[in-house]
C-alpha cells in the first residue's frame, strides 16, 4: 500500500482512480525535467521514462505501488531489467513524495553483443549525415552516447586530431581521445549553429532516428546482428579491440574512463573468447617518410618499431 507524505496532495492506494493520459504525460514530463535538473544523464532520463510508459500501458497506475510491483512481477523480463525497473519506479516515487515497499531483484552480469567492425561500418555507411556522425565518434572513441551527446566545438582539436570527454557521464573520468581524419572530416560537414556539436533536437530524437535507420540497413542487408548493434555495443567493440591491440587492460579503463577496474576486467574474457580462434598472422610494411607513414596509418597499420632509419609498421590479416 502507498502511504502519501503530508505534504502531497496525491491519493494513492489500491482504490485510487487512474490517471488520464493527460495526466500520465503531465507526470512523466514532470518526472524527466526533476532528473535532468538533479544531474541525471540523458540516458538514464530515456531510460527511467520508456520503463513508466511501458508500465502504465501494461496496466499499472503510477499512484499504486502495488500495481506497479503486480505488473512488473508479470513481464517476461530477466532480473536486471526488473531492477531497473523498480529502480525507476522508487526515484518517480521520491520525487512525487510517496513511500512503497520495493521488491528485490538482482541485477546479475550479462556478456554483452560484440558487433564485428564490417558491421558498424555498414550501419554508418547507410546512415545519414548527423546520425553517422555520431555513431562513428562512438566508434572512435568508446564513449557513452550521453558523453559525445555533450561534446562542444572546443573539445574538438582539428589540428592534433583529438577530442575531449570532458562531460563524462556515471561518475567516470573525462579523457582525451586520438581520433581518424575520417572523423574530423565528418565533424567539419556538421553546421555550426551552437556552441555543442550535435544540439540540434536532443539525444532521444537522435536515437530514435538511429533506431529507423538501423532497421532498414538490417533489412537491406538480411543482417539481424546489424539490427542488435548499439551505440552501447559499439562502445563495448571499442574496449575489447583496445585490449587486443595492447593487452593492457589499465589502458582500456582509461579509454572507457572507468573508475573501477571490476568494471573493465570483463574485456579480458570477451578479447579472449572472440579472438581464441583467430590467429596472429601480420602484414608487415615499411616506412621511411612522412607520407608512407600517414597512408598506412590511414588504412589501419600499427607502428612497432624503428630500425636502421625505417620505421616498421604490422596490420592484423
């Protein structure tokens, strides 16, 4: 049963009248600016919201805890997502100031969908301007979406080919990120309207334009892995190809901006899985100016060592 705090005029119960729609969006569009304004990231804005949309449209009264657990018990879903659905729920209820009884579910770890890069590479490629744009920054960088959501003109360095988190989101660390000119040139084709680089709309039109498009690319292509790759799967690529390349996972978490390494560790077992069948076998090319090292570069080759005046460079088979 919900108890109601004194100073709120709601009724809640398991008598209470439901909402109309009207009120239902009044609530939520309430709910999201009290997040936003309590520094909550983008994401876990979109996120809390679609669980309380999805909740009422399955039955359950935003007034009614019992409901609320009732439903929630109902779906189809796997513990975690439950968790995060209570979750929601609690900060919607702190907010609106009522008191329940929360269920418990365990959030347990999933090995989350690796995409192979041909695929991110098709999914930009059928992109358009804005929405390619920023998949490939997440590409680059390994950021959260909320991070490159957030990044402005000023943390993009044309000249050393670098862009700065410098907004990190789930109390990571900001860093700085080498990036491609292919990047920088898709960068440059963007207006500058404002002083962020993609503040036209917000994050949550942007992902549902991403979402369309992905669902044509997977059906253009009769690919479904392409229809499962995300801007959070892609970020996951970006930290399992960082511990291929160097085998050092304190590197990864500095690219990730993790805090915790327990939150990096899990590349190891995805880098060791995904490439156990794989073997090592190199292109090797040599290099001796400035233009035969930046064209190697480009096409992907590794610097390894110098010797004798040249400078060797390998690119996996």
């Amino acid at each position: 049963m919900v108890k109601v705090e004194p100073q709120t005029q709601e009724k809640a119960g398991a008598g209470a009248t439901k909402p109309d729609q009207t009120d239902i969006k009044g609530k939520l569009f309430d709910y999201s600016w009290w997040l936003k304004k309590n520094g909550y990231a983008e994401s876990t804005i979109i996120t809390n919201t679609k669980i309380l949309k999805t909740l009422v449209k399955r039955g359950a009264s935003l007034l009614d805890s019992e409901s609320i657990k009732e439903v929630i018990a109902k779906q189809e879903w796997d513990p975690g997502t439950k968790a995060i659905a209570v979750w929601a729920y609690d900060s919607f209820a702190k907010k609106i100031g009522l008191t329940w009884e929360r269920p418990t579910y365990k959030q347990t770890q999933k090995i989350p969908f690796i995409p192979m890069e041909t695929e991110i590479d098709q999914l930009i490629a059928g992109c358009g301007k804005k929405t390619a744009t920023f998949t490939q920054a997440v590409k680059e960088t390994g950021a959260r979406p909320g991070e490159v959501w957030q990044l402005k003109w000023v943390d993009i360095d044309t000249v050393n080919n670098v862009v700065r988190i410098n907004e990190p989101e789930k109390n990571s660390n900001p860093r700085i990120i080498r990036v491609s000119n292919k990047l920088m040139a898709m960068f440059n084709m963007l207006p500058r309207k404002s002083e962020k680089v993609f503040k036209q709309g917000c994050l949550r039109q942007l992902r549902r334009t991403f979402g369309k498009q992905r669902e044509s690319i997977a059906k253009k292509l009769q690919n479904p892995r392409i229809q499962k790759t995300t801007w959070c799967s892609i970020r996951h690529w970006k930290g399992t190809m960082e511990y291929h390349k160097t085998k050092d996972i304190l590197h990864v978490m500095k690219v990730l901006g993790h805090k915790n390494i327990r939150n990096t560790l899990i590349y190891i077992n995805l880098e060791n899985t995904i490439f156990q069948t794989q073997n090592d076998d190199f292109t090797v090319r040599v290099a001796k100016t400035s233009e035969e090292i930046q064209q190697l570069l480009e096409v992907g080759f590794e610097y390894v060592c110098e010797k004798d005046g040249l400078l060797y460079f390998r690119k996996r088979k």
